[in-house]
C-alpha cells in the first residue's frame, strides 16, 4: 500500500478514502464534476462530513488537475463551473 497523503481529511481513514478518489478519477480520467459528485457521496457517509471542505476541493484539484493554472480549470479548452 502507497503513503496515504493528507488531504485536509479530519482522520487518516477519511485522507486513505480521498486518496482512493483521487486514484480512481487519474485512472478512469474523471471530469471535476464526476470527482465532485464522489466527494459529495463520501461527506454523506458518517464521520466524513468534511469531504467538500474548501481545503480538501482545493487538495483534491491539484493533486488530479496539476497543470491547471487555477482551481476550475481542467485545461486551456475547458471551463468548469466552480463547486
């Protein structure tokens, strides 16, 4: 098992569960909007409430969109709309 990165999560299962997110939107190329929507599923499960906090969006953005010049933006071509 890979080193589980902090993601603003409040317990280490809540970053291990982020980071499995985070894993399956880089392998299946998700769209911000599909990751958002597994955030919003997880922050619905008791004791992960904070997985839409700004913070672990922001984490969560950076660690699938590294190249993106800012929170939003998957690329150059393409807009998203702000969760």
């Amino acid at each position: 098992m890979s080193e589980v990165t902090d993601f603003g999560m409040f317990t280490d299962a809540g970053n291990a569960a982020v980071q499995a997110i985070v894993e399956g939107a880089i392998s299946n190329d998700l769209s911000w909007d599909e990751v958002y929507d597994c955030l919003v599923r997880l922050s619905e499960q008791e004791g992960f409430g904070e997985a839409t906090d700004t913070v672990v969006r922001e984490l969560v953005y950076t660690a699938i969109f590294p190249d993106a010049r800012t929170y939003g933006d998957d690329g150059p071509d393409e807009a998203q709309e702000w969760h």
